[in-house]
C-alpha cells in the first residue's frame, strides 16, 4: 500500500498542473463482473457507436480535481488522509445500467452502485476539504456510477436508438458486493489512445477491516 507522497515528491517529479481526482477503486471481482456485461453488450451495440472504458480504468470517482498544482494536491492529501483515518470500512453492491443524461440523448453508459450513507458522507465531507483547499464547489449532485463508455461523436441517430433499446431490455445480474477500506489519488494523463491513470497516493480507513467480495 502507498503512501501518501510528501511535498518534496510532488514538486520534484511533477509537471506544474496535474490533472487529478479521488477515486475508489475496484476490486478484481467487480471489474470481473463488469468485463462480463460489457461483453454482452457489445454485439447489440455498433462498434462505431461507443468508446468503451479499460477495464483497468474503472473507478468510482468521488471528486474530479481537474488541473491541479503540485501545493494543491498536497494540501488535499493531508485532508484526504485526516478524512480516511476517521473513517471506517463500507460495503457497496453493483447495480444496473443507465446513461447519462437520458435514453433520448445517451452520451455516457454506466453500470450502478449501492448508496449507503456511509458513501455519501465520505464523499460530502471530501467535497467539504477539497472547497477549503480551494477549489471550487462541484455542481452537479453525486450519483456514483462506472462508466463502461462513452458515446463517440458523429454516432447516428438509428444508432442512439439501439444504444437506448439494448439498455432498457438488459437484465441486471446478481449484484457482487465488497467493502471499500481506502481512498486513491490518481493522476490522469489525457492520450490520443485513451486516458492513462496513475496513483499518487493512497489513504486507508481506520481499522480497515477485510477487503473480500461475495456475490449476491
């Protein structure tokens, strides 16, 4: 496990903005289960509909930092550690799928979550430190989700129609659940092959318990 980066890092191994974010990462279970509904959505969609996401890239982001001074980041890593070693452990469960913002005009794909309070707590009170550190509030209201893909621009509009059909007719699978026990900072690195995620630091929950998942 990591630890949190000291400023003398950030400063000597960083470019002068990094775009970051706070994120919860997954477990090989959940990314498993996912891997397997991506698959079976993939023959029902037009390849040249979707970019679809890594699987070594899905998370659960809890706050998007955007472009981010190495003093910026080091000022939410102290408040991110202080917020997770107040913290304990919580369970979450995959759920089904959606899209953002509506089935009329799919631009995202997304595979659901659980919402226990303990995760919106987490993530108001992370919302809270990153305002103080200075960054602006978030506008839009937390809805944690996985985003499988992305709609590509240009996509028709027949195939828009068979995105939103083969999303409403899909039959959600048995929910796998696992606890979560830390927050990761991440690096993003835009690349004309997609984006590439780097962990700056890892924060772990006081007394973080067992880390295993079960399916439901």
């Amino acid at each position: 496990m990591l630890d949190s980066p000291p400023a003398a890092q950030y400063t000597a191994s960083m470019p002068n903005l990094i775009r970051a974010f706070i994120a919860i990462e997954l477990p090989p279970e959940v990314i498993h289960a996912l891997a397997a509904t991506i698959k079976s959505l993939q023959p029902k969609v037009p390849a040249t509909a979707l970019r679809w996401t890594a699987l070594k890239n899905l998370h659960l982001t809890l706050r998007f930092l955007g472009e981010s001074s190495p003093q910026a980041l080091q000022q939410v890593s102290q408040q991110a550690g202080l917020l997770a070693s107040a913290a304990g452990p919580f369970e979450l469960a995959s759920g089904g799928l959606g899209v953002f913002p509506n089935l009329h005009q799919p631009r995202i794909v997304w595979a659901g979550l659980t919402l226990p309070a303990a995760l919106i707590q987490l993530q108001n009170d992370l919302e809270i430190k990153t305002q103080r550190c200075g960054y602006a509030a978030e506008r839009k209201p937390f809805t944690p989700h996985l985003t499988l893909a992305r709609v590509r621009d240009g996509a028709s509009h027949s195939e828009l129609s068979q995105l939103s059909q083969t999303i409403q007719a899909y039959v959600p699978q048995p929910p796998v659940h696992f606890t979560v026990s830390q927050l990761t900072l991440f690096r993003s690195d835009l690349k004309p092959e997609g984006p590439v995620y780097t962990r700056l630091a890892v924060f772990p929950f006081a007394a973080a318990g067992d880390t295993s998942t079960t399916t439901a």
